[in-house]
C-alpha cells in the first residue's frame, strides 16, 4: 500500500459515535432501499439551475445529502426536508464562493456550471484526493474550459469566470468520468447552441439527473456509443421528480444475505441496475429471485471463488468491490479483484486480514480490461484465498465503501466487533444501524465515551 495503515485505531476514536457489533447469526428479513446517494446529491446541485422550487422524493436522509444542502444555502438556497421529500428553491445566488464543507465531498466542483450560468462567476475549494485515490479533476476543468470558463487557480481554490457565457461545444472525455460527464451536462444545459459528450458515463444515476433535468426543461439526447448531446435553452423550470433506489445499497444488502447465509428481500431494488451483479452473485453460487417489488437474496449452495474485474456501467461497478470481497472470504477456492476504476481502493483488505481472511494486495493487472493503471505499480489487484472463518475485531472505517465492507465482515465473524470511523458510513447508508437490527444484526451505536 502506497500510506501506512489508514484504519489504525488511536486513543481517541472513542470520542465520536461508533458501533458495537454482536455477529455470525444469518440475517433475514425486508430492508428498503433509500434514494440514492450519488443522483440525489447531484439533483440538489441541478436545483440551483432554477430560481424555481425542485422536489426531490425519495430523498436519502445521509451524511452526503445534508453537506450538499448546506453547500446550496451558503449559495442562497432555501430548503427543507421533511421525510424523505427535498423542496429547495434558490430565487437569487447570494453567493458565488462555495465553502469547503467537508474534505470528502467532491461535489462543489459540480456547482461550477451553476453558478456560471446565475452569477457569472464561481469560487470551488480545491479538493485533494483521498483514500481511494488522488481523485484528479483534470476532465472536469477542460470541459468547462471548452465551454467557455476561464479557470484561474488560486491557494485553495478554483475561480471561474464566464466573460463571454457559456456556449456549446465538443467534449471528448479520455475516460467516462462520472462527475465530468455530470459536470458538462450541468454547465452545458443553459449554454448557448449544442454540446456532445463523446465518452460520457452512462452509471443509472447520470441517466437519472438528466431526467430531471429534462423535466426541468433541458433538451438532452442519448445516442448511441456513450454520447450525449445537449441543446442549451433559455430557461429551466421547477419540477417534482422522484431519485432513483441505490443499487449500492442493494448490492450491499444482497451481500449481507449471501455472507451471513441469511435471506433479505430488498425492496425496490431494480433488476435492470444489478444485471452485472446478479450475473456475478450466480456464478458465485448466491441466489436472488426477482418479484414485483424487489429482490430477494439468499445463498443454498457452497459458495466458489470467481475472478471479477471493476468497470464503469455497464460492467461491475467499483462501488461493489467491497461487499462482494467479503463474500469472496467465504467462498472455496481462489478469487481475484482486478480494480480499473480507482487505482488505490484495497486499503480496507488489510483490516479483513486482521480478522482472519488471507487477502493478497498487488500491483499487476490481474485481469482482461484496458487498464489506466498498467505497469504504473497502484496497488490494484487483490488475490482472495477462501473460505477463512473471519474471527472479531476492533476496526476503522477508512472510506464509505470500506466500511460496509467492514459492516458485512462483522456481521459475518461470530462475536463482538467494534466499528470505529462511522461517519464515513453514515455518509451514504440511512440509519444504518435501526435498518439492520430490524433485519436481527447484533448493532448498536454507542455514544462516545460509552
Ligand atoms: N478521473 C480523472 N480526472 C477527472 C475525473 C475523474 O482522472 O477529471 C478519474 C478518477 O480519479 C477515477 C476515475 O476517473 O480514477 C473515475 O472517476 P469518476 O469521475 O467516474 O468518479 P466520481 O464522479 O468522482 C462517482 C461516485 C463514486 C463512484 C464513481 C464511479 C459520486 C459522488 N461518486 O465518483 O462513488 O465510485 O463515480 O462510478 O457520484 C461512493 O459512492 O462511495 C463513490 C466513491
């Protein structure tokens, strides 16, 4: 690994909130998805294109969304949330500087287009990169440069500057960047005549914010070959408009099901997000029936090692390595992760080899795909022996997705375990913890100090 052990435990960690863990029982019973986390963050974003209302339904109540509510109402937004309903309403940007929130969130660089387009002018704070990677915005930069954004970097942050407006152009993504691709259609909306994305992200929760957007009033084409083609208009329009389920919660839920040999039925999850995964879980010896409101998950058979390759949609998604890495402990034989999305996201492993897996990190490319990262020594494979029988531990969550890896692991190994770090988690999973007791996990979140 590239950092020494970012999930080591110091003194202090009892002095935020953290989980107690009480694993190795199966897991049964119904979860419901919530929105998801990386369209509805985008869509609040979308929301400051309008000095008209937005409402979101389906709107996750996590650590994620309350940051990119906060970063609008420094901006001039006014927003409630009431349940899981978002209504935000920006009448007049009051602010064009968006104040660093929380080094984790890459979202104020989205706000960029926005802001050139009501205000003429942006100030973003420069994001560094993070456990999983330095996480460059290289991609994003150029496009709103080619859209017309003179871009001057400063100490700590970016200052953007429309002079002349913003106007349509040809963006050429060299890799289809989810937020770059978010980031051109946000700033190319309102721009004067046509943009292509060619190379753009196709992930569910971009087709889902350009839904909106075109209820807003956008005129955006999806052709063929990962291209895109927004015609800029006048004006857009407020609107209502319900956020896709998260399919990373489904794949989170289906691994729990599958690692602790339980059986959950995780409603609204949408076959037509997980065709890759659902594939991946069958071949692995994982069970799931498709029904009216979702899919339930289940294991019958020894579960098999399989070797799986990271991708962008449609192929499996980066944000399932984790969970299904945990599943792949359990399984008998060999597996092996070649990771192509992030070239550092194998940290978490080490805390799983704490606690009895034998997990193996390493630099080559272990796999087919085209990989940005060959011959370049990131630490992007990982070579999985099983079955291991994972044994309790005390742990720290590094990033969001590590830590439901560490969540699926605890519950998996018969015991108590401790979970420090959560906030990462509560960053993208709702009420984590009352939605897998109701499903009978062992959790509870302790106040500091308890
Ligand atoms: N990249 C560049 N230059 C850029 C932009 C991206 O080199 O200008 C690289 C990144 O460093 C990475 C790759 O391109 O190696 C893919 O990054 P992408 O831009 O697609 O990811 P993102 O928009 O930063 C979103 C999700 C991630 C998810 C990825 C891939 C949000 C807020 N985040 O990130 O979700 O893993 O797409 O699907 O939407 C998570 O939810 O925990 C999470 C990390």
């Amino acid at each position: 690994m590239k950092n020494s052990p970012a999930t080591a435990i110091s003194r202090t960690d009892n002095l935020n909130e953290f989980f107690t863990v009480r694993g190795g029982e199966p897991l049964e019973g119904e979860i419901r998805l919530a929105g998801a986390k990386n369209a509805a963050t985008k869509m609040t974003v979308a929301s400051l294109l309008t000095h008209e209302e937005i409402i979101l339904k389906n709107f996750p109540q996590i650590g994620d969304t309350a940051i990119t509510i906060q970063l609008c109402k420094t901006l001039g937004s006014e927003a409630t949330v009431r349940g899981s309903t978002l209504r935000i309403k920006t009448p007049q940007i009051k602010n064009v500087q968006v104040t660093s929130l929380s080094r984790r969130n890459r979202i104020p660089i989205l706000a960029i287009g926005p802001l050139l387009v009501r205000a003429g002018e942006a100030r973003i704070p420069i994001v560094g990169g993070d456990q999983i990677g330095p996480r460059p915005v290289d991609m994003h930069l150029k496009s709103l440069e080619a859209l017309g954004a003179e871009i001057i970097t400063e100490r700590n942050y970016y200052r953007a500057l429309a002079p002349h407006g913003l106007h349509g152009t040809n963006v050429n993504l060299r890799y289809p960047s989810v937020g770059a691709t978010e980031n051109t259609i946000l700033a190319a909306v309102l721009a004067k005549g046509k943009t292509v994305i060619e190379n753009a992200a196709v992930e569910p929760e971009v087709i889902d914010l350009i839904k909106l957007l075109q209820n807003m009033g956008a005129i955006i084409e999806l052709g063929a070959n990962r291209r895109i083609c927004i015609e800029g208009v006048n004006h857009l329009h407020g609107s209502e408009y319900k956020i896709l389920p998260d399919r990373n919660e489904a794949v989170s839920f289906a691994c729990l099901a599958v690692a602790t040999n339980g059986n959950i039925f995780v409603r609204e999850a949408v076959q037509e997000h997980l065709i890759t995964f659902l594939n991946t879980l069958r071949r692995i010896g994982g069970e799931y029936e498709v029904l009216e409101n979702g899919i339930r998950f289940w294991r019958t058979n020894k579960l098999k090692g399989l070797n799986i390759e990271t991708d962008t949609h449609p192929g499996f998604m980066t944000d399932w390595q984790q969970p299904l890495l945990v599943v792949l402990t359990q399984s008998e034989g060999d597996s092996l992760i070649h990771e192509t999305v992030y070239e550092d996201r194998f940290h978490y492993t080490q805390d799983l080899n704490l606690m009895g897996a034998r997990i193996k990190v390493e630099n080559e490319c272990r796999g087919i795909l085209p990989c940005r990262f060959k011959n370049l020594k990131h630490p992007h494979s990982a070579r999985i022996s099983g079955p291991t029988e994972l044994q309790p531990a005390k742990i720290k969550v590094p990033d969001l997705r590590a830590g439901i890896a560490h969540l699926i692991a605890t519950l998996t190994a018969r015991g108590e375990s401790t979970i420090y770090g959560i906030e990462e988690i509560d960053r993208g999973y709702e009420h984590i913890d009352e939605r897998l007791r109701s499903i009978g996990a062992g959790i509870k979140r302790m106040e500091p100090n308890q």
